[in-house]
C-alpha cells in the first residue's frame, strides 16, 4: 500500500512518488533561536519528526533540513535587550534547541543550516529573482515585486486584491506596493549586516528558506512543512522567490500542522498561558509530551491541558 498524503497545493490526498525513486527530499521551518521554544512550536518539530521516520521504515532515504534563523528582527531586539550579541544569544539557544528536542525524542536534522552562514547563497538566490524581473531595489533595499508573479496567492488560496486589503506596510519601508516582501534589508546603526550588490545589509527572513532549500536538497524538493501559521505569508513567499528565482516548482508536496491550543485558547504571552517545552519537561515525562502530540490527527487542532495543570492561579 502507498503512503498516502494531504497536499495543501491540491487540497487533496494524493499518493506519495518522491522525484528521484527511493530517495526523499524534506525541508521543515526551524526555529527563530532567540528564546526557548514553546508547546505550540513542538508540535511540528514531533509530527514531522515522526514522518521522517515512518519514511525511512518504507525504505526511502530521507535528506531532512530543519534550518535555524539567527538573524532576524527578534533576534536583533532580544540581543540589545540582555547587552549580548547576536551570534552569542543564536549560539545559546542552539544549544538550548538541541538539548529540549533531544529530551522530546525529536532525531537531529540530516542538514541544520544557519542563515547567517549562507549569505553568498543568499544573495545570490536574490540577484537571480531580479535578473529575472521579480525585484527591485528601494534604498539599499530590496523587495519582490509581487503584481509581476501572477501565481501568488495559490498556496493561501487568496487573490491579490483580498491580499492586498490585508497588508501593511511598515514605518521605514520603501516599498511599491503594500503586497511586496523584503528580501534584502538596508544596513541600520548597530544590526549585523553583510556585504551585497545593493549596500550592506541583512536577508529577510522568507529568502533563507528558499536559499537553503535549493542548496541542500535542490530547486524542486519533494516535501515542505511547517505550521498552519506559516502558509500565509511565509510559505507563500517562499514559493514565489524559489519559482522566480529557478523558473522550476518548488515544492511537491505541501505539509501544515494545526495549532496547539491551550484550555481551548490560543496560547499567547498576553493571556497567561504561555508554556515553553523547556518548562513542559519540568512538569511532564517527556514521552507523555510526545504521545500527547500523536494523540490527535496533525492537520487537526489539539487541546493541551493535562489534568492537575491549569494557566489560573489556584483559588
Ligand atoms: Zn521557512
């Protein structure tokens, strides 16, 4: 019997033939390492996990890369904030990262690549986009142009008019139109920053996932996944920038995990209920966290809230 998978492209479960037999090709959002990691961001880490591994029980050879983003809005913030730099806060969550995935039974990645140390790789995946027209520069800035790839929206399943009701542009952006994405940013006082074509500056974070899957597995990889959060607009982006970038389809098979709710309620710093895996682990056997994380369907929600634990202070 085949494996069977939804592709949220299709909408459809559709059997699994990966592009090259007996071999698979799987990329997976990593984690922005500028804190623990929570509840809600386990869940992928565990389900796709578990994927890779039924993978390799039917006999495939599974090339899974789970990138780390170590440069990023966040990162810079939370870097100023604790007076460290951005490499040292990038280095301790790593090492944090590993040490709770590890605890979770979540198997290292074939390739973890770091933004920062694929910038060549990068730019150059920027350059190709805008010599093929789907760029262009805005004070040292660079931004896809959105209205020139007539495809965008058919992950999300948008057209570009509702898209465009929806976005915004934010205070010190240069950008054309409200729907287009930065790929490059412009050098500010005190953010690390690299040389490039168009000034020193920094990637965007929708450009690494698209470099870096083009480098290690190449320009049509088998399987995508992520959270359902990521379908608009990261996954999205990635799609055009890949496509523009290669004039090749990116991805065969799209993969999205539902939320982690917590008392029926979407975790958030703001409500209270907010639970790092970190201190999950504390209060739980790590193998109860990963059985939990299987007990429901991946597509679907799942509800945490074990009893004995409650977000509301005892009465
Ligand atoms: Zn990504």
């Amino acid at each position: 019997m085949s494996l069977m998978l939804y592709n949220d492209l299709t909408r459809k479960k559709e059997p699994f033939v990966p592009l090259k037999e007996g071999e698979v090709s799987f990329y997976s959002c990593g984690p922005t390492v500028y804190d623990y990691f929570h509840i809600g961001n386990a869940r992928p880490f565990i389900v796709f996990d578990v994927l890779r591994r039924w993978l390799e029980h039917l006999g495939y050879k599974v090339t899974f890369v789970q990138n780390f983003t170590d440069i990023d809005d966040k990162m810079i913030h939370r870097a100023h904030r604790e007076g460290t730099t951005v490499p040292e806060l990038a280095e301790r969550f790593i090492a944090e990262y590993r040490k709770d995935a590890k605890a979770l039974g979540i198997r290292p990645p074939t390739v973890a690549p770091r933004a920062t140390e694929n910038v060549p790789e990068i730019v150059a995946t920027i350059q190709r986009i805008m010599d093929n027209g789907h760029a262009y520069v805005s004070s040292g800035d660079v931004y896809f142009d959105v209205r020139s790839w007539p495809k965008y929206g058919t992950l999300c399943r948008q057209g570009l008019d509702d898209l465009e009701a929806g976005a915004r542009v934010e205070v010190g952006e240069k950008k054309r139109d409200p729907l287009d994405f930065a790929l490059w940013k412009a050098e500010k006082p005190g953010e690390p920053a690299w040389d490039s074509p168009w000034g020193r500056g920094r990637p965007g974070w929708h450009i690494e996932c698209s470099a870096m899957s083009s480098k290690y597995l190449g320009e049509t990889i088998d399987i995508h996944s992520g959270g359902v959060d990521l379908v608009f607009p990261h996954h999205e982006n990635e799609i055009a920038q890949s496509e523009a970038a290669n004039g090749k389809p990116f991805v065969r098979y799209w993969l999205h995990n539902g939320f982690l709710l917590i008392d029926s309620e979407k975790m958030s710093k703001s409500l209270g209920n907010f639970l790092t895996a970190r201190a999950a682990l504390e209060k739980y056997p790590p193998l109860a966290l990963r059985f939990f994380m299987l007990s429901a369907h991946y597509r679907s929600p799942i509800n945490f809230a074990p009893p004995g634990w409650s977000r509301r202070p005892a009465a």
